[in-house]
C-alpha cells in the first residue's frame, strides 16, 4: 500500500512540475494580450448599456485564446488581483501548478525517505507554501516601494499643474519619467483615460490594484477637487509632504524595534535548528518526539507554545503610523 501511494504521489508531482515548466515557457501571447485589453476597458465596459453582450463575447474570445490549462483552473479573481500587486511574471495557472507540484513532491519525497509517513502531508504543506511565500514577499516589496515613491510623484503632478499641464497629461509624465513600480500604475491610468474611462473610474482602479492609504488620500482629493474646484498643485504638495513625514516617523519605529525583531528571530528559529543538529547528531534520541507517544504531546505542546510567542512578538513591535 505504501509502495502505491509513493508511485502516485511521486508521478502526480512529476507530472505538475513538467506541466508547469511547459507552461511556463511557451506561455500564450495572445491570453496575455485579451487580459491585458480586458484590464484596460473593464472600467468602461461596467457603465455600457451592452454589458451582456460585451459578456459573452469576452468569453467567447477567452474560450478560443486561452490555454487548455487556464481554461482547466479558470481565473480565480482573489489570487489574480493579488498577483497583479506583486506583479507577478506568472499566471494564475501557471502560480497554481508550481504549487500543487511542489506540494506533491514534498508527499513523495517523505514517503520515498525514512521519515515516518505522518510527516507526508507536513512536507507537502511547506514545499507548497514556497509560492505562496514568494507571492506575499514580492507584493510587500512592490507596495513599500510604490510608497517611497509616492510623495515624489505627486510634487512632480504638482509641478507639472504649475506649468500649465492638464491633469491626465502629469499622469503620463509621471508615467514616463519615473521608475517602476510606480510608473507602470500611473502610466495604465493614463492608458484608460485615453481609451475613454473617466477619470474617477481609473483613479478608483488604480486606488483598488494599489491598496496604498496615501494613494487613496490622493484619489480623494483629486475627485473633490474636481467637483468643488481649489488649488490641487497646493493640495497635492500638502499630501507630499504628510506623506515623507509619515515615512520618516516609520523610519525611526523600525530602527527602534530592531532589536525586538532581532530577538524574536533568533527565539523562533532556535528551536527547530537545534532539533536538526540533534538529529544530525543522534538521530535516534532525536526520532522519539515522532516515535513515542509522549513525544508527540511534546512536540505539539512546542508548536502551540511557539506560535503564542511568535504572535505576542509580533504585537509587541508592530506600531502601525
């Protein structure tokens, strides 16, 4: 039974993997093209009096462009919006493969080894979580730098308002003259405007893919604006300059908690580096937590207890500005 259950877990895992691998390097150009017309007018496409023809033709051209794998798992709107915060080179196809292949090889690999088989499920679970992981740490990265750049893309729209430009025409500048991530978001907003989405639809789109506080302040104040007039170069100098004060208060909270989540590093992972040098060095004594029936309340005892401290650390030095 045991010897079946590794040959299917073992090819299951193959097989994802290759599918995935597959996937990802021939792609499907034109499946990124619909996608990305279909990020462009879905906007101006919720106003139309035609929606449910513009429904179905949507998903006759997603049927005949597709890939039999996108089709197989569908679009998952949740996991795609978070993907396109990261801005992930993956499809959500693509995403999910990598994962379920990791997940299965992990079961195979601790079947095919002398762990006990109860651990199959444990190894699957942290293989599997490997592209989850490097989803969260890329979108973390993306929005943090999105905020750093925030403030200096907003003097520059305040400049260029100064100078006589319209508003739409500082989005493109900001769109051309700055860095990613930044550039990419302000540069589609002025894509949608010019393909005939108002200006409150896009910024409430750019505010939605961007879950940034200060970009929606900004949102915020360039719909009032527009509606109840005022110096928006003034107003957009004043959301500039709260914004760096906010970074720099931030700045300051990081360098003062430092050593509190130096400690609460060193604290979580000593534990489980210790057990592996134990079981380097002694694998048998090691074995008894997963052995012995008592070592097994002990271990789960230890995973509470270690879990209870990681959220009593992470409280202690997270102070949100």
């Amino acid at each position: 039974m045991l010897t079946t259950l590794t040959i299917i877990a073992t090819g299951i895992a193959v097989a994802a993997v290759v599918a995935a691998v597959a996937t990802m390097l021939v792609g499907d150009n034109a499946a990124q093209l619909e996608e990305r017309l279909e990020s462009l007018t879905s906007l101006n496409r919720r106003g139309s009096s035609n929606a449910a023809q513009a429904t179905l033709l949507d998903k006759s051209i997603a049927a005949e462009t597709r890939g039999r794998i996108e089709s197989l798992l569908g679009d998952l709107p949740g996991l795609r919006q978070y993907s396109e915060q990261a801005a992930s080179p993956l499809t959500v196809s693509q995403f999910l493969l990598i994962t379920l292949g990791l997940a299965g090889a992990g079961v195979g690999l601790t079947l095919l080894s002398p762990l006990p088989w109860f651990l199959a499920p444990l190894s699957g679970l942290l293989l599997g979580s490997i592209p989850p992981t490097w989803l969260y740490l890329r979108r973390k990265r993306r929005l943090a730098a999105f905020g750093r750049q925030l403030p200096e893309a907003l003097e520059l729209l305040g400049r260029s308002l100064k100078a006589g430009h319209s508003l739409a025409a500082g989005f493109g500048l900001i769109g051309n003259e700055m860095q990613e991530p930044i550039r990419s978001e302000f540069l589609r907003t002025f894509e949608e405007q010019n393909l005939g989405v108002s200006l409150e639809q896009a910024l409430e789109g750019m505010s939605e893919r961007v879950p940034n506080m200060d970009l929606r302040f900004f949102a915020t104040a360039v719909i009032m604006q527009r509606q109840t007039g005022g110096d928006l170069a003034e107003i957009l100098s004043k959301i500039g300059r709260l914004i760096r004060e906010r970074i720099q208060i931030h700045g300051q909270i990081q360098a003062l908690t430092g050593e509190g989540r130096l400690s609460g590093i060193v604290l979580l992972a000593l534990p489980p580096v210790l057990y592996l040098v134990m079981l380097y060095l002694n694998p048998d004594y090691a074995m008894l937590l997963f052995t012995d029936p008592l070592g097994r309340k002990m271990l789960a005892g230890a995973l509470v207890m270690q879990l209870l401290g990681a959220l009593a650390i992470r409280k202690i030095i997270q102070i949100k500005v």
